[in-house]
C-alpha cells in the first residue's frame, strides 16, 4: 500500500472533502443550467425533470416520499407533482395503503417526456472527457455515496 492508498487523517480528510464540494457545487450549478436551458424544449423544470426521473426509475410512490427521497420540502415536491400532473406526464392513483396519501405514478406522456430527457443529457454526458475509467468512476460514486451519508437524514436511492 502507498501513501496515496492509505486513510487520511480527519484534518486532511475535511480539507479534501471541502474540495470535492466546491467542485460538486460549480459541476451542479453548470449542469443545472445546460440542463434548463435545454428542458425548455419539452417545457420540463428541474424540479419537475427530477420527480419524473425518481417515478420512472422507482415506481408509483407519495409525494411525502418523493421529499424524503429528494431531500426537498413536500410542499416543493407537491408544486413540482403539481405541476406534472397539470401536463399529463404524472397522475394520483390510490394507494391501498394510506387512503388519504395518494400514489403519484409517471403516465406514458411522462415516460415519453422522460425518456427524451434523458437521451438527450446521455449524449451530452458522452461528450465527458479525460479518458476515465470505470474504477475511476467507481471510485467517485463511492466518495460522494460516503459524503451524503454524513448529511443524510432520511432515505436516499
């Protein structure tokens, strides 16, 4: 094992942790930008993009688990269902268990929507430079997964 491979201190460890943030900050802040600036097409906020990409990928489920999952206010999550549901990509359904907290489930328009979303950010993710591997990659998912856990007071996907 190398220096390089063995843990860091908790001081070094927050200095490099501040680092990532920063970096994950501007990464965010820019790709939330492209991303709206290229959502205009279907009319899809970020919000919206990210209620329908949570149905998507996981199923029919509340809006207070929506906000549990996304870290967002439920108030927020329910403008953004809101706001789904007022374009057709989104409908309330029953849910069998808790008859007052409706299952909020992506409809075909939805999927549709999403999918061209996300085909179109695919192809802008393609464009990542720098020759990187999937152990690099593998190893970024892993931090970040380590950092959100410290911060992390309810369910994550």
């Amino acid at each position: 094992m190398n220096a390089n491979d063995a843990p860091l201190s908790p001081d070094d460890l927050g200095h490099h942790v501040s680092e990532v943030f920063d970096l994950v900050g501007a990464l965010y802040r820019r790709g939330l930008r492209k991303v709206e600036q290229s959502e205009q097409v279907e009319g899809v906020s970020v919000g919206v993009r990210s209620v329908l990409v949570l149905l998507r990928r996981h199923g029919p489920m509340t809006v207070p688990r929506m906000g549990r999952i996304m870290a967002l206010s439920r108030q927020f999550v329910q403008r953004m269902v809101n706001d789904a549901t007022a374009e057709g990509w989104a409908q309330a359904v029953p849910n069998p268990a808790h008859q007052r907290s409706s299952l909020i489930r992506i409809t075909p328009a939805g999927e549709t929507t999403i999918d061209a979303i996300l085909a179109r950010e695919h192809a802008l993710n393609r464009q990542v430079g720098g020759d990187l591997t999937a152990a690099e990659l593998w190893a970024c998912k892993r931090v970040l997964k380590e950092m959100l856990k410290t911060f992390d007071e309810g369910e994550t996907v």
